[in-house]
C-alpha cells in the first residue's frame, strides 16, 4: 500500500494535506501492507479516529469475534508509529470497552 490507499478515504486528508502521514505512521510497514479488502476495511476503520468519530465503527468492530477485533486492533498499532497517536487511540478503545461514548 501507498499514501494514495489511504487518500481514497476522505477522513485521512487532513493529516496528508498537513504533511503529517509519515510522522504519524511506520512507512515501511505501510508499504509492505498487501491491499486486501480486509486491510481495506481496517484502514478505512481507522480514518474515523483522525476525525474523532469512532463509536459507529467500534459498535462495527464489536459484532466481530475476539480473534478478528484483536487483528484490527493489531494492525492499527503496528502501522501508526506515533506515540501520541497510539495513546490516544488506546484511550478511545478502553473507553469504548469501559461503556464510555467515544
């Protein structure tokens, strides 16, 4: 996968258009991400935590057995390199798990 995988969704412009994408994640990591339509779904997933919208797709994420949100979660913090970024990703999850809205 490229910058451009991820540029198809809308809610990644921002931090593309600031210049921020390869602060925030691992780029070689990224480019060795095969484009499958499960790894589809997960980057699109997480395009909703860079706009602080993430409780419909925690809701989605919710309805998959453990072993599958365990992969999404997985694959999010293997490619986000950014320290403050996976902080707060961690937070929004363990508040979304602890019953808090997100």
């Amino acid at each position: 996968m490229n910058i451009n995988d991820f540029a198809k969704f809308e809610n990644y412009e921002g931090i593309i258009s600031d210049g921020i994408f390869e602060d925030i994640f691992y780029m070689d990591y990224v480019e060795e991400i095969e484009l499958t339509e499960e790894n589809n779904k997960y980057i699109e997933w997480l395009s909703y935590f860079f706009v602080a919208e993430m409780q419909d797709v925690l809701d989605e994420i919710s309805e998959l057995d453990m072993l599958e949100q365990i992969s999404v979660f997985d694959f999010w913090f293997k490619i986000i390199q950014s320290r403050d970024e996976v902080e707060a990703l961690a937070r929004t999850i363990i508040y979304y798990k602890s019953g808090m809205p997100v």
